[in-house]
C-alpha cells in the first residue's frame, strides 16, 4: 500500500503542476488544480502516518479530514463550467464538513496526547461520524456534480465526461467505506479498504491530466481558417494561412436563397453571435449537431442562421460546423506536437465532432490541403 500512496501522490502533484503550467487552461480549471492538490495533500499524509507513527489505530483506522474537499469540489467544477459566471466562493458552506472534520482530526489528535484510553475512544467516534458524512454529504455532492454534467453540459462533451468519469470513481469510494463499515472490518482489513480508495484517488488523477493536459480539453479560440481568400480569425501560436486554401470545392447542402430578409448587417451580426457562442461553448463537438439543435441553443432563428450562412458567408450549414471542427483539431494536433504527446487521429476526430475517420480526413484535406499525417509530419519539422 505505501507503493500506491507514493505513486498517487506523486501524480497528483505532477498533473497538478502540469495544469498549472497549462497556457490553455480556463477559470474552472483552478478548480481542479485545487482537488489534484488536496488529494497530493491527502496521501501525502498518509505516507508520513503510515512510516513514521507506530499507533496501530491511528495508522489503519484514523480517516483524514482532507477527502471531505473532493466532492464540494468536484461541484463547484461542474457549476463553473455550466456557468462561466459563477462565483465559487458564494457557495463557501459546502465546505462546512471539511471544517468540522478538521476540528474533529485535531481534536483526536490532542486527546491522543493526553490519554490513550479517552483518545482511542474520541478515535472511533471521529471515525464513524466522518465515514458517514463521506457516505451522505459528499456523495450528494457528486451527485449534484453528475446531474449538472449530465442535464446542462450537452454542448461541452469533454468537460461532462471528466465529471461523469470523477464522479463514478468518488462513488467508487463511497461504496468500498459502506461495504468495511457494515463488515465491521479489523485493521488488517482497513489495508485492504485504504488501498483500494488510494487507487481510485491515483486514477482520479489520472483521469483529471488525460483529460485536461494530454491535448484532450485544449481552448479553442478563433478559428483561423481561411474562407473564399479572407482569413476568419487567427490563433497567435498556429500559423495556419500558411497551410489553409481557399475552400470553394465543398458542396453546399443548403442553397443560396436569391433574395434576403435582413440585411447585410443583420447576416454579420448573426455570424458574429454564432462564432461567440461557439467559440464559448464548443457546441460543434456534438457529433449530432443540426441546424436545429443549433438555432435552439444560441436562440436564433433557423432560418435566419441559414440565410446567414448562404447569403453572408456562402457556405451550407455543415461546411461551417465542420471548419469549426478542423480548427479545433489544428489546435489539438499543434498542441500536443509541440509537447510530444502520442497522437491518435482517430481520437481527436471523435473529440472534435465527427463520427468516422474518412469524413475527418476528407474535410481535413479540403481545408488545410494536406491529410492529417502531412500535418503533423509538417509540425513536427517546425517544432
């Protein structure tokens, strides 16, 4: 066990510094980078307790205060990202618990010092009210954090499986306390238990860093591609001029209607609406996206968004969506080439929106003029 405590704190510091480091992170982010050190905190505790305090009880049986940020963490995260706005601090009373552990763990900890007896007595009491809290508090917190994930984050694919797949291992950990609880385990049993909740706590951290650094959630900005000889937006650490041409061979699905019902300043205040929301939300990474499901989003109406498109920008609907999806993987592969992260194409086309490699390589090639390996090989030399 105290293999997995060293290894798990050592990840959780090191993804934390590397999310930390991450020019591409945003303002939730700093939520996460609390929660990775909060757990590095947490084992690194435990490795001190576990190699040099001889007190059986205290080593084995002894629940540290620190796991009580996880879940309120987790939510604030899920909040933050639903709402950009949103201030974690108003919601400082989720932390109430973690307040009252840490009392509680101080308090044991100067009983022990006086009277083994009374303080092995305060250690069981501390220890049963801190395992059920864990169990209720914070698994409702996870769980707030999950129905967030699951009802409001449609339209941010990477941020809701993040939480979906931190929220399953926390559950994880509840489910092991209840199941040593009710077994009334001894403390050759609780090695067992304390092993099992350091490992979901390593993947945890795991989990956080694939997501978050490995080119999984990189920002996009503006896209920076090239349309009818008029470049959109730039990114300043891409220069994708170089490697864009025009794109006038894309078949438009929706035809260019031949006369208009706003005006030209109307069609470039709808676009400029669309690149604002989708540049805020990353909508174009639902793989079902429809004009649709996007008119319904940013609140505008579908037929004005094609007259938009048709009339204003001269493109079809999925001509714009899928730009915006190349652009993001330009983002991803510039990304994670300049670090040399391992690359799969095949991931990053998922990531980015489209449902099989062969319409990824496709649009890729039409856009930059070069297949996504040409790219890379190209980035590379750069690098």
């Amino acid at each position: 066990m105290i293999y997995v405590i060293a290894i798990g704190t050592f990840q959780a510091i090191t993804a934390s510094l590397l999310l930390l480091t991450n020019k591409l992170r945003s303002k939730a982010d700093g939520l996460l980078i609390l929660l990775l050190f909060c757990i590095a905190a947490h084992l690194a505790t435990k490795f001190y307790i576990f190699n040099f305090v001889n007190d059986g009880h205290v080593r084995y049986q002894m629940n540290t205060f620190i796991g009580f940020c996880y879940a309120p963490l987790l939510y604030l995260y899920a909040m933050k990202v639903k709402n950009e706005a949103f201030i974690p601090a108003t919601r400082w009373y989720v932390f109430l618990p973690f307040i009252l552990g840490a009392v509680g763990y101080l308090t044991v900890i100067c009983v022990l010092s006086f009277s083994q007896e009374a303080g092995y007595a305060a250690l069981n009491i501390y220890n049963n009210a801190t395992t059920w809290t864990t169990v209720t508090f914070s698994a409702y917190c996870t769980l707030l954090a999950y129905n967030i994930a699951r009802k409001h984050l449609q339209n941010r694919p990477q941020e809701r499986r993040l939480i979906e797949w931190v929220a399953y291992l926390f559950w994880a950990i509840y489910l092991v306390a209840l199941v040593f609880l009710f077994k009334r385990a001894q403390p050759g049993d609780m090695i067992l238990c304390r092993a099992l909740v350091y490992t979901c706590l390593l993947i945890v951290s795991v989990i956080i860093i694939r997501y978050k650094y490995a080119g999984l959630q990189t920002q996009i900005q503006i896209p920076a591609i090239k349309m009818e000889g008029e470049p959109v937006g730039s990114v300043e650490s891409v220069n994708f001029l170089a490697l864009t041409e025009p794109i006038t061979s894309l078949t438009s699905v929706v035809p260019i209607p031949r006369k208009t019902s706003l005006s030209a300043a109307d069609h470039q205040e709808i676009l400029s609406k669309l690149d604002q929301y989708l540049r805020q939300t990353r909508l174009y990474t639902d793989a079902d996206l429809n004009l649709d499901k996007l008119a319904a989003s940013v609140g505008i109406s579908k037929y004005h968004i094609s007259e938009a498109l048709n009339a204003f920008a001269e493109k079809s609907f999925y001509q714009f969506i899928n730009e915006w999806r190349i652009s993001h993987a330009i983002e991803k592969l510039q990304f994670m080439t300049s670090r040399n992260l391992p690359v799969n194409v095949l991931t990053i086309a998922f990531d980015c929106g489209f449902k099989a490699k062969s319409s990824f390589n496709q649009y890729f090639k039409k856009i930059t003029g070069q297949t996504p390996t040409e790219y890379m090989r190209n980035l590379a030399g750069v690098v």
